[in-house]
C-alpha cells in the first residue's frame, strides 16, 4: 500500500464501535455469550460461544447494516439502499431497511440458492438476479446505484459496517472481561475490523486470532505477501472472498497476531459438533472458529478463548450431509466394497457376519454390468452403521480374513 493509498482510506477508530453499540443495542438482539464445557474438555482451552446465529436473520450481519442505515441522512433514506450479496448481508440489510422504512434493492447472482433469494424478498427488498457470481452482481449493482441514485451498502469496505460489526466484540467483553483471546472468521474482514478496534481498546493485552477457509485464504496472502489461490465450493461461502479490502487489510494487519486456515474437513466437523453438543445450528463460516481451534490445540491451551458463531444460515439438505459425512469419519458410517461371486449364498455369508459384529445395513447396492471383474463377478456396495470405528474395523479384519476383497470407500478431505 503507498502513501497515496493510505491517505485515502477513511478512519475508524473505537469511538466509532462505541458510537454504534449506543446507536443499534435496541435493536438487535444482544445474544448470549455462554462457556461451552464439552468443547472446553475437547480442547484444553476455556471456551466461550457468542450466539450470533440467534439474531433475526441468523446472522451478526443486521448489525453493521442496521448501523449504515441509521447514518443516513433523510434524502438518502427516502431514496432507498443497494447491496450486491448472496449470504447474510442481503438479509440483514432488507430486514432492517424494511423496518426503517428505507427502499432496498438486492442484486443476487443466478447461483443464489433460491431458498436465500426468497427469504431476502420476504424482507421487502426488491431482487435483481444478475450475473452468475458475485464480481458481475456488484458491478451491476453499482450501475443501478448510479441510475437510480440509490445508496450502495458495502457488506465489509465501509467503517460504518464495520463498526457496527464491532459491537459483537463489547457484548462478548461485557459478559467475559477475562477473555485471553478472540478467534474471529475473517472473509472481506469487516467483523474482525470491528471487533479487534474494540477489543484491543477494552482489553489491550487480548491476543486476535483470523480465520480463512483454506480454499479462499486472500486475506491471509494480501498480510503475508503470499501468492494464494482463492476460489472452489467451500462450506463456509460467508467467508469466501477473493478480494478483500485495503481498508480492512489495514486495521487487520495492526491487529491480528495469526491467521489460521482450515480445511473442508475441519468446518464440517466443527458444523456437526456444534450440532451434537450445543444442539445449535450454524453455517460452515460461523463454524471456522471452533474448527481453528480444534485443529490447533497446542496454541490456545489453557487459554480463555471466545469464538463467535457468526451465522446459521445454511441449507437443509446441506446440513444433512455434512451430518452424514462426519458420521462416515468417524467410523460410524461407512460403505464397504466388496468382489463376490454371482452365485446363491454369496451375499448371505457376507451378511451374516454383518449381524455377528452387529454392524447394522443400511444399503446394498449390486454392479454386475459396467465392472472390470469376469462375467461371474459382481461388485456390491454396502452402507452400514456402527457403534465406533473399531467395530467396524473387526468386521472389515473378519471379511478378509473369510476370503473377501473388502476395502472402504473413503471420504475426500
């Protein structure tokens, strides 16, 4: 960044967290930030989940909208608001702009899930669908800006998001004054913007922890000087951005003592833990703290360590599988593959051992034609459920041993 460049980037400070706490904290839901004993057990540090997916919308997102809009003057009210968004800021901007009476348009790109598209309508905003991914519904959102003389809300390049944003970081403070650290999901950097200038003006020595998915880390390249790749399907699509702004690398970079990046894998098993143990349902970016934390014990040890679950919003049928595959991971789910003669008996023998480890079937699915096994060959799939991996490892050990080509069809990472 050149001199130029950080001229121009605006100001914020905490006076601006603090501004914005007194200005939305009636009306948005302050949500409880609550110690975790299993998870604390789980990881060795003292765990406490800031319920972030109990707003309205499900998300921390209403905050720094709700904040943006009660900044506006009255001309620019009754002209009405843009956003370009396909996630939480679209409804967290359309429900607060419906109850301020403010106009709002939401250009979403054609790959919105229409579940998101309908329940961003059902705020009261006007829905424009263009473009097939977020770079072209902003830039037409920014021509229809122009047009229309409407007002563009910025989900994370803007201090008065931001700011709201931080408010989070207070609450969480105000419940837990001890707290040795923050682990924060970072996509455009707008949350840990705002919390981290919050935070580090109530609790100086506090230590801030980012959070990128492994598949879109722009933030975490942009403060290393890393070349980086961001791009391909995450479950936390929150936080997938690939350009993130100078305005929040800035603050970031003053901040933040790591970034941490984690796997698929790592945010399914946070999503369907938090599931188990908290019995609450959160999306893959609101898992990202949780799953840092977990994937790196070692680090935060015997710390008091506050995770924000930062939105709940994901689809149904998306949950169940992430619920399933993490079942397969653990050993409690699996499908066996199995060469067997096509003669009588054959399937019978495999299944009695089935009931004799009492290893429960699920599915059995028979491939006689498209194999590369002789003509009296077949291959056959079967999906069972276990108690644990080790039982289901002394049934697959028993199968070899009888004479079966048995191997488990794995998950990717």
């Amino acid at each position: 960044m050149n001199d130029m460049q950080k001229l121009a980037l605006p100001s914020f400070d905490f006076e601006d967290v603090k501004a914005a706490h007194d200005r939305i904290k009636d009306r948005v839901v302050h949500t409880p930030t609550l110690k975790s004993i299993t998870l604390s057990e789980l990881s060795g540090a003292e765990v406490f989940l800031k319920f972030e997916n109990l707003q309205f919308t499900a998300a921390y997102k209403e905050r720094g909208a709700l904040n943006a809009l009660l900044l506006m003057d009255e001309s620019k009210r009754k002209a009405g608001v843009i956003a370009a968004s396909a996630g939480n800021h679209a409804q967290g901007l359309a429900y607060n702009a419906k109850n301020l009476g403010i106009p709002a348009t939401i250009v979403m790109p054609s790959t919105t899930p229409m579940v998101k598209v309908e329940q961003t309508r059902g705020h009261g905003a006007e829905i424009v669908i263009f473009g097939s991914n977020y770079d072209e519904a902003y830039a037409h959102a920014m021509l229809l800006s122009d047009q229309r003389g409407l007002t563009y809300i910025h989900a994370f390049d803007d201090p008065h998001v931001a700011a709201g944003q931080g408010t989070v970081a207070i609450e969480m403070l105000e419940a837990i004054p001890d707290l040795d650290r923050m682990i924060i999901p970072i996509g455009g950097g707008g949350l840990f913007s705002g919390m981290a200038t919050a935070a580090a003006a109530i609790k100086p020595d506090i230590k801030m922890t980012g959070v990128q998915a492994a598949l879109y880390p722009s933030m975490y390249g942009k403060l290393t000087g890393k070349t980086v790749t961001a791009g391909g399907d995450t479950l936390a699509e929150g936080i997938a951005v690939r350009n993130p702004s100078e305005f929040t690398a800035g603050i970031i970079k003053k901040y933040v003592d790591e970034i941490l990046l984690v796997s698929e894998a790592e945010l399914e098993g946070a999503v369907s833990l938090l599931l188990q143990i908290e019995k609450t349902v959160v999306e893959g970016a609101g898992a990202a703290g949780l799953a840092a934390l977990l994937s790196n014990k070692e680090k935060f040890a015997g710390e008091k360590v506050g995770l924000v679950l930062c939105g709940g919003n994901i689809d149904t049928r998306l949950l169940a599988n992430v619920l399933l595959r993490d079942l397969a991971r653990s050993g409690r789910l699996a499908r066996l593959r199995l060469h067997l003669r096509d003669q009588p008996g054959a399937l019978y023998n495999v299944v009695k051992q089935f009931a004799e480890h009492e290893v429960n079937i699920i599915e059995v699915y028979h491939q006689r034609v498209f194999t590369n096994l002789p003509a009296k060959g077949l291959i056959t799939d079967i999906e069972c459920e276990a108690k644990d991996r080790e039982q289901l490892e002394g049934l697959i050990a028993d199968l070899n041993k009888s004479g079966y080509d048995v191997r488990q069809v794995e998950l990717a990472d």
